[in-house]
C-alpha cells in the first residue's frame, strides 16, 4: 500500500547537486513525488511509495548527494496525492 510523507531536510543542501541526484534516486526506486529548493535553504520533498522503499529513500536522504551535508530530516505523514513521476521543481 502507498504512502505519503513530506521531506523537510537541513544543513548544505542548495548548489550541490542534490535535487539531480534525489530525482535520480527516487526514479531508480520507483518513488513518485518531487523535491525543491526552499527559501531558507533546506529542501523539501513530497514523496509516494510503498513502506520499504519509503524507509530505504529516507535513509538516503539522511546521507545526500556527494558534495551535501544533511544536518536534520523531518518526516511528516501527508494525504496521498498519486503522483505519475518524480519531479524537480523550480521555486
């Protein structure tokens, strides 16, 4: 069964790469969602999949692309939306 969580993740994690390499991730996983720059600096994922595959993209995202530096990751549990694809969005 799908779920949905929204991603707010922290530390150096704008100009590294990190949506490139969270769109390829998730793509390889299967998850559907996207993920975006925010104002602040952090990112912020919405993300659907499964259990396990949500539980190995978080563990991911605890690590970050090459050149991040993931200082916190807060989980919250959303309403799914069904998305088709994995996105990254502009502002």
């Amino acid at each position: 069964m799908k779920k949905h969580i929204e991603i707010r993740i922290t530390g150096k994690v704008q100009g590294v790469s990190f949506r490139a390499t969270t769109k390829y991730v998730a793509d390889q996983m299967g998850v559907r969602g996207f993920v975006r720059n925010e104002k602040d600096g952090s990112l912020f994922i919405e993300a659907e999949a499964d259990d396990v595959t949500l539980e190995v993209f978080l563990e991911w995202c605890h690590e970050g692309s090459d050149r991040s530096r993931v200082e916190e990751v807060q989980v919250t549990p959303g309403e799914l939306k069904g998305y088709q694809n994995f996105e990254i969005l502009k502002k």
